[in-house]
C-alpha cells in the first residue's frame, strides 16, 4: 500500500515538472478537496498527419492498490470508436495487461504515449468491439469516416 | 519442583527472568494465534496482549484447538485468552482486545510502544503490513509468520536492521485481463471468474448497472445509428435477462438464459474471425440436443442427487440439470420477496451450483476441462488450506526464535538490534523430501524498499490548538523551515493516496488543519520532495492537549538514493526468488530441532522460494 502512495506521488510530481506536448493528466478532485491519486483523467491528442489529429481523447486511469505490481486501469468513454476498444471503454493493450508486457517500472508518460500510439496503430488480432473492428479490417473508407467524425466530437476537449 | 524448573534451565535464569517481567502482543488469534498462545503462556511472558476482530465460526473448530462448538460466534480474543487459563500455570497475565489492528483510534501509536516484542499470527497481507510499520516507527522487534498448507515461515524483523515485511514484493491474488475472460478463456480458473465474477454477479447480484447504463447513455449522445443499436443491445440483453428473472416462468428464464450465454454470445464472438487465426474456435451449445433428456432428468425427483455429488466431473447434461436447478431455486428467493439480491457464497449451494455448471458448461464450449464442483468450490471461495500440524511446527518456531531476543538486555542495546544479524534465522518448512526445514541468516533491507530504506519517519506531535487555529500552509511551511526544502519545494499527501498540496495545487492552503479530512490523530502524512534531493518523510499524526507544544522529529533528512533507470526495473515479482545461501536439513540425519535452527555450516545450497 505504502509503495502505491509512494509511486504515486512521484507520478504526479514527474508528470508536473515534464510531459509531453499536448497531453494532460491530472488526479480527481474528491468531494473533501483532496486530489485522489488512483484515479486520473488525461487527454491523450491524436498525432498529426493521422486520421485521430486535431483532437483530445479522455481517458480515466485507475490504479489498483496494488500498484505497481499490477497495472492501472485505463479507460475511453464507453462506446469509443476503436477496433481494441471494448464497448465499456477499456483498452487492450499489452503494456496495461499483467500477463504480458506489464512492468512496474512502466510511468505514466509511457502509458499515455502508448495509447497514443494505439490511436492509429490497432491490433486487429485483438479485436475489442465488433463496429470499428469489422469496419477496420473489410471497410475502410467507413472505418475512416467514422474515426473522423469521432475526432470532430474530441476536437474542442477541454484540455485544463 | 517449582513449575519453572525446568524452563529456567532451557531458556537461562536471566533470559527466563526477562520474558517473566516482558510485555508481548501477539496479533491474531487464529490457526497460528492459537497454537503459538499456548506455546507464549507456556514460555511464561509476563504480559500477553491479544487482538483479533474475528469471530469464531465452524470452519475454525478443526484446527483451532482452543475453541469448542459452544464458542461459535463468540469473539476470538477473548475466547482464547480464557481459553489458556486451564494451562496457565505460570500466571501470565493475558489481556485480550477486540478489534481491528488497524484501527489508529482502538490502537494508537502511544499503545503500540508499551510492547517489548511482537508477535504476528495474521492471515492477510494488509494488517501485516501495518503491523510492519508500527514496528518501523517504533524500532520494535517483529516476528512474522504465515503458513500454506505443509509450508510455512517464520521471519524476524528487526527494523532497519533486517529486511522487513516490505522489502520483498509479495505476490497478489491473480487478476485476469477482461479480454481474456470475456472473450477468450483457456482455462479452467478463467470460466470460473467469468461465471462467478461477471454471469452470476450481473444477473443476481446487487444491481450495479452503471456500466451499461453508461454504454446506454453515450448512445444516445453518439448520432452513429449502427453504433447506436449495437451498443443497445449488448447492454440491454443482460438487462432483460436479470428482468426475466422476475416477469417469467422459470422454463422461459432457463431457456433464455441458456440461448443468449452459451449460443448466441459465443455465436457473436465466433464472427470474430481474427480472434481464431492461432486459437481453436468454441463450439456454440446446441440446446436441442440436449433438451428431452434434460426434461427426463428434471421430472424425476430422484435426480437432486446429482447436485451433490461433489467430487464427480459432471457431464453437459448434468451441468444443463445443475444450471436448471439452481437457476430455479436463486429465481425463487429473488421472486419470494426476501433477498432483493443475491452475492455469491461458496457456502451458499444455490449459487456454489449456478457458478460451477456455467463454468462447466462455458469449458466445454471452449474445449477447457472441466471440474467438480470440489474442485471449483476451492477456486471460486479462494480457499487456502490449512494444516494444524503446519501451523504447530511454525508457532514453535515463531516462540522459540522470538525468546532469543530476550537473550540479552533490550536496555543495553536499545535499538541497535545488529548483534542479531549474526544469528537469528528466517525459517521455511515444506514438505518436499530432504527439505522440511530449511533457514537462512536475515538479510539487510533491500536499498530500495519503500517502506525500510528510501524514507525516514517519526511522529508529529500537534497540538490541539494548532490542529484549530493553524493553516494547512503553516504546516507546509513548518516542514520548509525544519528539514531544508526550497520554498514551495514538496508534495503531501494524507492517508491513502490523497494528494492536499503541492505547488500545483495550493487550493487547501488557507484551509484550517481541523478542517482538513483525516488530518486526525493515527493518520500518515507523506512528503516528497519536489527537487528529488531529500529522501521522503513519513510522519504520523498524534495530536496532544491544548497548549501544548507542536514537536517534528528532529532529525536530518538523507540525500535521496539514486538508482540507475534499469535498476528500477528490478523491483518487481522477480525478486521475490533472488538467490540466497541456506541451510538444508537432510531428514536422514535426525536432528534435534534447536540444532536444525541453530547450527552452522551449509549442506548444501539451494534456492528459496517464498
């Protein structure tokens, strides 16, 4: 437990002092005024050149108390429009999941740039939900159209 | 022959007379608690204080030795401290508490520093690691146990003198990938999970629909129709099958239930074709097959003898017939008006049943193996074996090496406890042939645990007054002036993980300390320091009357330990086997059990795995 506190503010204090350009993340607010550090919202920003630009996608990251034995939880909105997206938000990606590419060492920053990379670079042999997959890998110019749309949403993100 | 005679002898006049005027707590009164008491009372410590929050239940009463069926439902605690008196004869002078161990207000640090030497006898990771941390803001000796069913250990920790509780990472309950229980399971604990954690929780356990309400709610946001729909339905499918529970027959319910988990989800996973390029594909249950038997079964009542044939792997048919039934019982208790709800229970049969045939039935359908109901009821109730002769051997242990603490005068050498580096032993039993008992000399704290090496702690003590009248930014700049930070240079967090300031977020700095949350008495306050060269500071909170003084331990803070980015890497599970020389027993040789402890020189050596 202590180590999770302990990791957790030194997550918060790196991510102050540097992170990468665009992104935001910061802890949630508690009704007693306090900052909770197991859970985080962040902005992650599609890269240029992409179909995922000009836009800022939330997540929410929760971690467990294990942590970082065990990886945090993170999450779109449900119904993100993602091939490794599941319908309730959450991400597949080997990074976040203990049995694979999990490694206490993991930061934040790496997190966050990893579901950035995730954006335009899915796995299609991890489908997660059946719309984006099934439009990524046999309709293309639909899966764009709808990725587009999806960053017309995201565009105006309230990134503070 | 006075009592003592002989312990006097084994154990040394002057040790013996130590542990006659000593106070110890043992912490739990369970399967070690018990045995280890009876061994603490025998050795005649002056003063035994206990503390558990349990109470007894049926299960305990094969090993716990010191309760009787009559004692069920009475508090552990007390009932054991009673319970010793019959063999008392040394007078030890027993108090028992009921209650939790980490309860700052039952428990406060003031408590906890009466005690010469503690004992652990607790069976979960969190009060051992609280109970560790007592005994590193105290610098007092701990001795740790724990057992798995023929395994055990005994650890000694002597605070920043050996390694402590913390500083070898513990493994954690496994936890699964939802991909992998959602969409594709490979084996047997992975359906169990599902069954238990997601079928049986979704449909009878405590409405928590915010998930799919959620999924509903962003898709009446989205203006996607196709998107829309799909969304709908997966989220509404569970919905009307958790309503089918009350508005239907329980025929319709079965069916329903049957069609929608086991053929057309799997039916919705198999369009998935990416997912069965390198995996072999689920065959989707074909209900008709199976439908006239099952009616054959179902209509003689004899049949109810399947349910408990515990330990027999259950074919299709017979898990149709479990489902069915204990589906039919769980509708009734909903519909019957007395439980709105139902968690499960591994003692509860209705929903042990429900769990294991839809577990079964999900293996079968992905080519798992299937599992009695025996063996699913170990996985799905999380039950570690106990083995009392285990928890023997490891109390004894724990009492004989905890007396050798006593072996010398705790005011000489205060808490210098390095003499003990030399000789004091963790042990491990097991059951594997040549290697029942095995122990090794104590280890330093591992450099970069959290809890021994990379911090300093102490206590702060507030005064009433300055709780009332002094502002979070008082504090802030207390700590500034007593250990050297730079101006506005550290974060603090309070209790579990709440962050209340750092320069980023100075919202509570004009806020009275009183009206901080759980700025109270017993809680942890946490500093870093934000240009990374102090280490970090752990203080805990004891506030004092009114006009008193406020008093910071007085001590400098370290330069914070740097360690090259790859070293980082290192502490994670993989330490938890690091190779260390031990001492291995050969049971050949029939060794008294103080020799296998004490002796010397390595047999052999061999690596220890916790």
């Amino acid at each position: 437990m202590s180590l999770c506190n302990t990791r957790l503010q030194e997550e918060r204090k790196q991510w102050r002092k540097d992170h990468p350009f665009g992104f935001y993340a910061k802890p949630v607010k508690d009704s007693d005024g306090s900052l909770n550090l197991k859970i985080w919202n962040a902005g992650i920003p599609g890269k240029a050149t992409t179909l995922w630009q000009d836009a800022v996608y939330p997540i929410n990251i929760t971690f467990p108390d294990e942590y970082p034995s065990k990886p945090p939880k993170v999450k779109f909105p449900a119904g993100f429009y993602h091939p490794n997206v599941y319908p309730s938000g959450t991400i597949c990606l080997s990074i976040l999941n203990e049995e694979q590419d999990w490694r206490p060492a993991i930061t934040l920053k790496q997190i966050v740039l990893g579901v950035q990379e995730l954006l335009d670079s899915p796995n299609p042999d991890s489908p997660a939900q059946e719309p984006a997959w099934k439009a990524f890998s046999k309709d293309r110019s639909l899966y764009e159209k709808k990725v587009r749309e999806q960053a017309k949403k995201y565009a105006n993100a309230d990134s503070s | 022959m006075a009592k003592d005679t002989y312990l006097k002898k084994v154990l040394g006049s002057e040790r013996y007379n130590r542990i006659r005027s000593s106070k110890v707590l043992m912490v739990g009164a369970g399967g070690i608690g018990c045995e280890l008491l009876k061994d603490l009372v025998l050795t005649g410590y002056g003063q035994i204080h206990i503390v558990d929050l349990d109470t007894i239940t049926l299960s305990n009463l094969n090993r716990q030795f010191l309760f009787r069926k009559t004692d069920i439902d009475k508090s552990k605690s007390l009932t054991v401290a009673n319970a010793v008196q019959s063999f008392n004869y040394l007078n030890s002078n027993l108090i028992p508490h009921h209650g939790n161990i980490m309860d700052g207000n039952q428990f406060p640090i003031q408590w906890w520093s009466q005690f010469d030497f503690i004992f652990n006898a607790l069976d979960n990771l969190e009060a051992r690691r609280h109970v560790n941390k007592m005994c590193l803001f105290l610098k007092r000796p701990l001795m740790e146990s724990g057992t798995t069913g023929f395994e055990g250990q005994i650890q000694p920790i002597f605070p920043y003198h050996s390694e402590c509780f913390d500083c070898q990472a513990k493994e954690t309950p496994k936890t699964f990938p939802v991909c992998t229980i959602r969409s594709t399971p490979s084996s047997p604990v992975h359906c169990i999970t599902w069954a238990k954690e997601f079928l049986f929780y979704q449909l009878f356990d405590e409405a928590d629909s915010t998930e799919l309400n959620s999924a509903d709610k962003i898709a009446g946001e989205t203006d996607d129709k196709d998107q829309q729909e799909n969304l709908a339905k997966e989220a509404n499918e569970l919905i009307e099958l958790r309503n089918s529970i009350i508005s239907k027959d329980k025929d319709v319910f079965f069916t329903e239930l049957v069609f929608k988990i086991f053929k057309t989800d799997i039916e919705r996973l198999l369009l998935i074709d990416t997912l069965w390029k390198s995996r072999q594909k689920p065959n989707p249950l074909q209900f008709s097959e199976y439908e006239s038997e099952l009616d054959n079964l179902i209509a003689d009542d004899k049949n109810t003898s399947i349910l408990t044939d515990d330990t027999k792997v259950w074919t299709i048919l017979e898990d149709l017939y479990v489902l069915r039934k204990s589906g039919e019982s769980l509708q009734k208790r909903i519909n019957s008006g007395d439980e709105s709800s139902i968690s499960f229970d591994k003692d509860d049969e209705d929903t042990l049943n429900f769990v294991v045939a839809s577990a079964n039935l999900r293996s079968s359908i992905f080519h798992i193996e299937t599992k009695s109901k025996f063996d699913i009821k170990q996985i799905a109730g999380n039950i570690i074996p106990a083995i009392a002769t285990t928890n023997a051997i490891i109390s004894g242990f724990s009492c004989l090496s905890g007396s050798d603490y006593f072996k010398v005068d705790a005011k000489k050498i205060g808490t210098d406890f390095s003499s003990f580096m030399n000789h004091s032993r963790t042990v491990y039993i097991s059951i594997r042939p040549n290697k029942y008992i095995t122990s090794a000399l104590l280890s330093e704290p591992n450099e970069k645990c959290a809890s021994s090496s990379l911090l300093s702690r102490g206590v702060l003590r507030i005064s009433k007054s300055d709780v009332k009248a002094q502002t979070l930014g008082w504090l802030v700049n207390t700590l500034i002036d007593t250990y050297d930070y730079e101006e506005e240079g550290l974060s603090i967090s309070l209790g579990q993980s709440r962050l209340i300031y750092d320069v980023d977020f100075d919202d509570n700095l004009g806020t009275k300390l009183i009206d901080i949350n759980g700025f109270k008495d017993g809680e942890l306050l946490f500093i870093q320091d934000d240009n990374d060269e102090l280490e970090n500071l752990e203080l805990y909170i004891t506030i004092t009357g009114e006009g008193t003084l406020t008093t910071l331990p007085e001590f400098k803070l370290r330069p914070k330990k740097e360690f090259a980015e790859e070293d980082e890497e290192d502490y994670s599970m993989e330490e938890v086997d690091g190779n260390r020389d031990t001492i291995i027993i050969d049971d050949e040789e029939e060794k008294a059990i103080d020799d296998i402890v004490i002796e010397e020189p390595a047999l052999k050596k061999r690596k220890v795995v916790e």
